[in-house]
C-alpha cells in the first residue's frame, strides 16, 4: 500500500523537483529531512505538510491517502490533469466531448449482455456451393452457437464449401436449416441431386447458383432430387 512517503516522492518527481528544492521551499537545513520522509522516518507537521500540498500541486487528502485507492489518481492520471488545466476552454469542451463519448461507449460495453448459448446438431459434411459434395447419412455432432432467431427455429448446422452462392454464401460459412421436405420457388435450401448435395435457390425446374459465372442446374423428372432444409441464415462467430 501507498504510504505517504511515496507519494510524496511521486508528485515530487512529478513537478521535476529534487529533494534539496523541497527542502529550500519549506526552510528545512537539508534535503536529507525530504529523503527521510520518502523513506518513512519522520513525517511533515501541520504547518510543513500544508506547505507542502501547496509546492506539490495536491489535497492534502490526496497526500496523506485518506481516499481509496481506487479514488486516489495514479501520477500518468494526475499529469493528464494538469495538462487538462492548462487548456483554455475551447480545448477543455473538446477533452469534455472525447471522454464524455468514451465513457458511454464502454459503459454500454459493459452492460451488454453475454449471449446465450444453444445447442444444436451439427453435420460436418459439407453441401457444397460449386462441386456437389454427397450430403451422407451420418449422426450430428453437437455445438453450441449464439441464441438468435435463426438458432431456435433451424434443426442444424451444415458448412458450406465453394463460392457459387456468393455474394450470399461464402465457402468456410455455417448456416442454420430448417428441416422440411421442400421449399418454395425463389428460397434457398439444401438440395441432394442424384447423390450430390447443394446449397442452391430453387427456381423453376432449376437449381440456381447466386454467383453469375455458374449456370443453373436443370432438373428433369428422372433426376433424384431431396430437399433437407431450408436455410434460415448464417452462424455468427
């Protein structure tokens, strides 16, 4: 803990001032009388140590520690309010604004409340966005994701490989489905054609990719065609 004699070195080494030139300014013979009090023999009078607040630029609540430390500023904190003093007051709104704007911003921060996490089944075989990987039969693992609207509704999560769904889908994205037999023309699912999975909006007779440089795929009445799910959205974080 903080004693007096430190401080009383740190807002000394603060104003710059040596041993000798508080000693000189409260009429002491020697600097040794300052270096004594740093070390904890002896302490100020009344009379000295309120002479003393006055040299040092500080309460004297500050000096004996009669505040918390918590409360009590560190010498970086009391030099940025020296210089806070300095300013003329074009330059204090200006400070007034930044630390009023800071604060507010990490106090909201704080308050923020954690996310609750879900569970939910995750098959890590991915659809694929551009090749038509086989979505196998397999048992899900279990992850945990953000509760969100998305995360209660969807059944699992699948990865997605491959960029013919961007700008919508990105190959490494996880996204939520919603178990369901079909999807309506003009909503995206996960779709397994003649053995190959996909991650496609589907169209009329079609398959659409989102990315241009990939044409739909055609669906004609002798192709196997299952829907898993439709996908609700992506999996944050």
């Amino acid at each position: 803990m903080s004693t007096i004699g430190t401080r009383i070195k740190e807002y000394r080494l603060q104003k710059g001032m040596t041993q000798q030139d508080i000693a000189d300014a409260l009429g002491e013979s020697s600097g040794r009388v300052i270096y004594n009090w740093e070390k904890g023999i002896g302490r100020p009078d009344c009379d000295k140590l309120a002479r003393l607040c006055d040299l040092l630029g500080v309460s004297a609540d500050e000096l004996i520690g009669c505040k918390s430390m918590t409360q009590h500023p560190t010498a970086a904190e009391w030099s940025t309010i020296q210089k806070y003093r300095a300013l003329d007051e074009h330059g204090k709104d200006v400070v007034d604004y930044l630390i009023d704007s800071e604060y507010k911003r990490v106090t909201v921060a704080s308050r923020k409340p954690k996310a609750r996490m879900l569970k939910i089944d995750f098959f890590n075989y991915p659809a694929s966005a551009g090749t038509g990987n086989f979505l196998e039969t397999e048992t899900p693992e279990q992850i945990f994701v953000k509760e969100s609207a998305e995360a209660e509704v969807a059944d699992y999560v699948i990865p997605i490989t491959g960029n013919s769904m961007e700008p919508t889908y990105h190959g490494g994205d996880r996204v939520f489905v919603e178990k369901c037999d079909s999807v309506d023309i003009g909503e995206i699912g996960i779709f397994v054609v003649n053995g190959d999975a996909y991650i496609k909006e589907l169209g009329d007779k079609c398959l659409i990719s989102h990315n241009e440089k990939y044409k739909p795929i055609r669906l004609d009445e002798n192709d196997s065609v299952y829907c898993c799910g439709r996908v609700i959205g992506i999996v944050e974080g």
